[in-house]
C-alpha cells in the first residue's frame, strides 16, 4: 500500500461541475493535488497559499482548469477575506489543507515561537476561513468541509507536542461542527494523513524524541502515499460521494492507525 506504482489516479468527470470550491495549501503537496483534482473534475477552484510564486506556477501549468489563485496568509482575516471575495457569494466545499510541521520537541523543549507558529497555521488559520465561509454554506443549506489533520491527530508517537496537539484539536474542531451544523446540510469531516510524499520538513529537534520516536516510526510507518491518493481521500469526503459521512475521521495512512 502506498506503492505508486500499484495505483494511478482515475479522475470521475464533471463531479464537482458547477461547484465552487476553496483549497488551502494549493501550491505543493497534498493541497496542490486536491486543487487539481477537483478542477480535473469540473470545480472552479480558489486555491489558496502562502507563496503566489507557486500558485503562478500552478496556474501557469494547468491551462485547461478553473483555477483561481489567492496568495497570503490565511491564519489573517485580510487574507480570508480575500479568499472569500475570490468564491464570489458561493462556496460548495472547503478543503483546510494548509499546514506545518514542528521539530518533535516534547512538551518540555517546545519554545512559544514554535508553539504560537503551529498553532496559528495549523488551527487558528483553519477555524478563520471556516467561520467566514460556514455562512455561506448556511444560506445555501448545503456544504462540505474537509479539514486535514495527520496521524498525529490520533495518537502521540507521530510528531512533537505542537503538532500532535495543533491535529488533536483539528480532529475536535471537525467534530464538534458535525454536530453543530449537520441538521442544517453541512458536513465536517477530516482526513488524517500517514507518511506522504510532500515538501514538508520534519526535522528531528530533539534527542529525546529522536531516541523515543525514531524506533517505532521506523518499524510501523508504512510506504508515504504519494499526494494524489491523498486527494483521492479528500476529495471523496468533498463530494457528494460522501454523503452520510459527517464527522468521520478518515485515516488515510496505508494502515498505518490500525497497528
């Protein structure tokens, strides 16, 4: 599992025709393969992200899709706000996608810099342009979330404090708006990554960690998936092939939660 060659994206035409939906983290990665994804399969796509270099380049590149690009800083409402704008009145779905990793450093090395920079881009960035585009989805009476949390969003041995916590608390904001918005059309649910091909850092900040950890990533940690299949998971949970499912945390990690 996780093998690239034993698997090859099949993308379903006109999905997510006529849907306009927003993407974080939309120039590398498992962002990047979602905003791909769904405007292969009929969506305008407002990809969001940090770096407009990238975002140029993957507009650049993909000629033939609908892809509206919006640089910044989405943990700042002038960026929300401007992502907002970008969908014009409507948003369908939302993949928060956009995040960090911090350098395993347990509770007592972590420095508020580290901390405060998870956080703010892991969770607070998140919650912001969902409370701006939960509005919307509201008045439309329909809508779904996605919000990507890792395997470190289901237990302790995957990463540092940070960000094992800054993924606990995405798990239990997409929890609890499965349950606050359901009855009103909205689905919230979260994918949790394994090991993935991307261009995340994860940089060993610690020797207790390293010396703790090391040993049993290397003896459990399947074959990284490559992004795509990410965005396979992500964008079933996007669309309407996931009705009924709200509030699910969908382990896609090569099996990895299941040892």
């Amino acid at each position: 599992m996780g093998n690239e060659a034993a698997w090859q994206e099949t993308t379903t035409a006109g999905r997510f025709a006529g849907r306009t939906v927003i993407v974080t983290g939309a120039g590398s990665g498992i962002g990047l393969a979602t905003a791909l994804r769904v405007a292969k399969e009929g969506g305008r796509v407002i990809a969001a992200d940090i770096s407009k270099e990238r975002l140029d380049d993957v507009v650049a590149g993909n000629p033939g899709l609908d892809l509206v690009a919006v640089a910044g800083d989405i943990s700042t409402e002038e960026a929300v706000a401007a992502v907002v704008a970008a969908a014009g009145g409507r948003v369908d779905a939302l993949a928060n996608v956009a995040g960090i990793m911090d350098n395993f450093a347990p509770i007592h090395e972590v420095d508020d810099q580290v901390w405060e920079r998870v956080f703010r881009i892991n969770v607070t960035a998140l919650m912001r342009l969902t409370r701006a585009v939960v509005p919307l989805m509201l008045q439309a009476g329909t809508g779904s979330v996605v919000n990507v949390s890792s395997e470190a969003g289901l237990r302790g041995s995957a990463a540092g404090a940070a960000y094992t916590a800054s993924k606990h608390a995405v798990v239990g904001l997409t929890r609890n708006s499965a349950v606050m918005y359901g009855p009103l059309g909205l689905r919230f649910n979260t994918v949790a990554p394994g090991a993935t091909i991307t261009n995340i850092e994860a940089n060993w900040g610690s020797e207790l960690a390293a010396g703790r950890l090391g040993p049993l990533m290397q003896a459990n940690i399947p074959t990284p998936a490559t992004a795509a299949q990410l965005a396979a998971s992500i964008t079933f949970l996007l669309s309407d092939d996931g009705t009924n499912v709200n509030g699910a945390v969908l382990a896609s990690d090569g099996g990895w939660s299941a040892l």
